[in-house]
C-alpha cells in the first residue's frame, strides 16, 4: 500500500508502513496509523469530533487500527502553571485547572485498577513479609587501607 501524501501544513500528518515486510507472508497483516495530532484543549466533545474524523481518514487508506497519543482526550497541560508559584495561586490559574478539569473523562472500568495492584504494585507500598527488603548501615567506617 502506497504511503498517503505528507502534510506541509498545520494538519496532521498520516502515515502507514508494513511491518510484516519480508516476513511470513501467510501471516496476517494489520494496517495500523499512528496519529500524531494534537486535542482541542478544553473541549473534549470536538476531541472526540477530531478523533472521529483522523479515524475516518485513515480508514480511506485501509487502515483497521488508529493510535493517538496518550493524552489525546483531556489534553496534556505541556507548560501550563496554572498560575502557580511558591506561595501564591493566581485566580486565571485557578479557572485555567478547572477547566482542564473539567475537560477529563471518567472512567467506569477504574476499579480494575484497585485488582491489578493485588497482583503488582508498581510504585512499591508492598508491606508483606515474602518481598525482601534492603537494609542500610549508616554507621561510620574508617578508610581503606591498602595491605
């Protein structure tokens, strides 16, 4: 499949590659399109607009799976203060989170997360006997000595 024409502009650009070039040919093969697009910040319903379009146009090149970034719907903040400074919060910083706030999605599957930290907890808060532990001598020791 030939690769779709490159924007110059401020639109997205598309692209699609095989990967199972030179591999198994009876393999199946999935057209995926890595979508590097920025949201509608603030405004999550014309994010999902957006989505539902990049989607469309890469389905017009045969693709049958679409990525976006990871923070694609609710935006990434890159940058942003919020008008925070030690000590001090500005009232525009304040309305600036509540709005980015307020643009997020909920999630209804979020009690898998609870599930799967009793498999793995990634950031450590372990307090169970069988996970070993380091422990550290703080004590002072004299130098080296060479023998």
């Amino acid at each position: 499949m030939p690769l779709p024409p490159m924007s110059s502009g401020v639109g997205p650009v598309i692209a699609e590659v095989e990967m199972n070039a030179g591999a198994d040919q009876d393999a199946t093969t999935v057209w995926a399109t890595v979508v590097q697009a920025c949201s509608m910040f603030y405004d999550t319903p014309a994010t999902f607009d957006k989505a539902e379009k990049l989607t469309a146009e890469t389905a017009g090149y045969g693709s049958q799976l679409v990525l976006f970034p990871e923070v694609f719907v609710g935006g990434y903040p890159h940058g942003s203060a919020f008008g925070l400074t030690v000590g001090s919060r500005s009232a525009k910083g304040k309305e600036d989170f509540w709005k980015y706030h307020t643009a997020a999605i909920d999630v209804p599957d979020i009690g898998e997360i609870v599930r799967a930290k009793f498999d793995f907890d990634a950031v450590g808060n372990y307090k169970r006997a069988e996970v070993p532990s380091l422990s550290v001598n703080t004590d002072a020791v004299g130098h080296c000595k060479r023998a």
